[in-house]
C-alpha cells in the first residue's frame, strides 16, 4: 500500500465516521486538538513512538447518570435503496 498525500484528509474522513458510529451506538465522543507544546506529553503517557505524527486524541465513552444507549434502530436496507430506478429492489452481487 503507497504512502498517501493527503493524510490529515484520511484522518479526517476516519474521525468522522467513528464519530457517527459512536453516536449511533448512544456512546458520546468528541475531537480533541492536540497542541504542539502537548505532542510529547500526550505521546508519552499512551506510549506512541515519537516518530509517529498525533493527530488527535479521540474519547468515547457514556454519559455519567445516564443509561448506555442502545443503538439506533435503522431500516432494513432494502427499504432505503433502489436498483437502476426509484422503486426497483437493488441487489447485491455476491
């Protein structure tokens, strides 16, 4: 797999899926910066080798005094997609 050219643009994308997911899942989380001055400190206290860039640091977690979430009910696919035309069944090649 080649090296990228736009990293903090695949973070990104990543950051934000796992975000959507957690919320899905009733977890909360939320993007934390990390400052240049905190990069070694931050670093150090989750072992990440030093030659390995910190983009952010990204918690979940529940809410203190509220139940775990249990998900978000969704729709079964064939309900929200469409083959070739609105209304048509989409299918999956296997």
């Amino acid at each position: 797999m080649g090296e990228t050219r736009r990293p903090q643009l695949d973070a990104g994308r990543a950051l934000q899926q796992m975000e959507l997911v957690a919320w899905s899942e009733g977890l909360g989380t939320c993007f934390v910066g990390i400052r240049g001055e905190q990069q070694t400190e931050v670093k150090a206290l989750l072992d990440i080798p030093e030659d390995m860039e910190l983009v952010t640091v990204l918690p979940f977690g529940y809410r203190v005094m509220r139940p775990a979430g249990t998900g978000t009910p969704r729709k079964p696919m064939s309900e929200i997609t469409h083959g070739e035309r609105f209304g048509q069944t989409l299918t999956f090649a296997d």
